[in-house]
C-alpha cells in the first residue's frame, strides 16, 4: 500500500473518530470561546487596548485548544488500546503520525474558522 493510501486511512479514522464523539464541538471549542470571551473581559475596550491585541489574543486561544486537541487525540487511542493495534496492522509509522497529524490539522483548521468569527463578531 502506498504512502499516501496509509495517510488517508489513519486521517479518516480520525475524523471518523472525532465526528462520532464530538469531542472538538462539546469540549475545545466552548474552551477556545471562553478563553477569548475572558480575554474581551480582562482588558478595557475603552482604552483601545482590545483591538491592537486581538490577533495575539486569538493565536493563544488556538493554541491552548489545540493543546487540548492533541493531547485528546493520543489519549483516546492510549487508552483503548487503539495505537498497538495500529501498530500491528503494518502501516508505516510516518503515515500513522502524518495521518494524525493532518486529522489534527484539519479539526484545528475549523476551530480557527468558528473562532476567528467570533472574533470579528465581537
């Protein structure tokens, strides 16, 4: 099986995965949102602190939920036992971290999209 074919099946299990728990929508989103919503609270619009420091504001939410989503994304598939499966299957190694990673990068990407929304809106 190529490389490529290795990826797409870990990056669609994942997805698989995370569409059937929800775990993106019911956990790291409403966390990116509060963290931002805390941030609008903490600094005076008033001053015109909060539209110089924003964009920084953002990348911290994103960043602290996608640590968040990383580490529901190893933990899951530790404790099923999950990654010595895959491991057993015979894929690649790379293709299993790539796949992870780009199903990450995926749930991350959409994250962005909703809170940089929410970021205009407010």
């Amino acid at each position: 099986m190529s490389l490529l074919r290795e990826l797409w099946i870990v990056t669609a299990k994942d997805l698989r995965i995370e569409a059937r728990s929800r775990v993106t929508v019911g956990q790291v989103l409403p966390f990116g949102a509060i963290v931002l919503l805390l941030f609008a609270f903490a600094l005076d619009p008033d001053r015109g602190i909060l539209p110089r420091v924003a964009p920084g504001l953002f990348w911290v939410a994103v960043l602290l939920a996608a640590l968040l989503a990383v580490s529901r994304a190893f933990a899951l598939e530790q404790a099923n036992g999950a990654r010595d499966g895959l491991r057993l299957s015979g894929l690649d190694a790379g293709a299993m971290f790539l796949g992870k990673a780009l199903a990450v990068a995926i749930q991350l990407f959409v994250l962005e999209v909703v809170l940089g929304a929410g970021v205009v809106v407010f």
